[in-house]
C-alpha cells in the first residue's frame, strides 16, 4: 500500500486534478473548435487538462517525497473571499465597476489576519484604477463605471 509522506501535496494535487478533470469533462458539452478557430470548449479544456496533469504530479510528489502535514481548515477567509466575489457579481450592474471592485477588495480583506483599513484603502484605490485603466481604456471593455440612478 502507499503511503502518503506528504500529505499536504497529495490532497493539494489531488483537488487540483479534480477541479482541473471536472472543468475538462464539463466543457466537453460545447463545441471544442480548432486551433486556427477555437470553440468555447477549447480554453477550458485546455486549462483543465492542465490542471489535471499538474495536479497528478504534485499528487505524486506528495506520495514519494516528504512533506508537511495538512493545517488547520480556516472558514473565515474562504466565506468572506467567496461572499465578496458573489456580491461583486450582484452588485455590478447596479452600483458600476468601480464600486463593486472597491467594495470586492475591501470585504475580501476582511478575511485576512492582519486587517488595516488605510493600507486596505490604499489598495482598493490603486487596484481599481489599475483595473479601470486595463479593461476599460485599454482593452475598451463597454462596462459601466459608475452607478446609474433611474
């Protein structure tokens, strides 16, 4: 029998196989395309098959090489980070890209162990004109910026 003697990348590897095998088994109900004209199946395979070959190797490096025990599970930084990026998604369209990226980084900093609320500031301010910069001046995304009031 095997025996795990890293257990921290043996189930590290054996989620991102998972995630990477269903993202490749659930794109397979669209058309995959070509290289030359890609259907939507193809990024998603690809990155999937990806993270599938990825995950298996550091599966298998958890299984030959020693490594670290797995820690404690947090809840908190996941249900925070998980709740702002829904909330992003809710309030887009109704408050504009730039709210909605200031109020994602903020509530996702929440989740960390070291909040400050002027660094977090700081951040939010810089990371959404960075953002505003990239997608909509530069990649000239039609997304609205700030709220519309009926």
């Amino acid at each position: 029998m095997l025996k795990i003697r890293g257990p921290k990348d043996f189930w590290a590897g054996i989620m991102f196989a998972t995630f990477g095998g269903a993202g490749t088994w659930m794109a397979q109900s669209f058309p995959f395309g070509s290289t030359a004209r890609m259907g939507p199946a193809y990024f998603p395979t690809l990155i999937g098959g990806l993270l599938l070959v990825l995950g298996l190797f550091i599966a298998f490096r958890g299984l030959v090489i020693k490594g670290h025990a797995v820690g404690r599970f947090h809840v908190k930084p996941l249900v925070l980070v998980l709740t702002s990026v829904v909330l992003f998604g809710l309030i887009l369209q109704h408050l504009g890209l730039v709210s909605a990226i200031f109020i994602l980084i903020v509530f996702a900093s929440l989740g960390g162990y070291e909040f400050r609320m002027r660094e977090v500031l700081i951040l939010a301010t810089i990371l959404t004109a960075g953002l505003v910069i990239v997608f909509v001046y530069g990649l000239k995304l039609q997304i609205q910026l700030w709220p519309y009031f009926y």
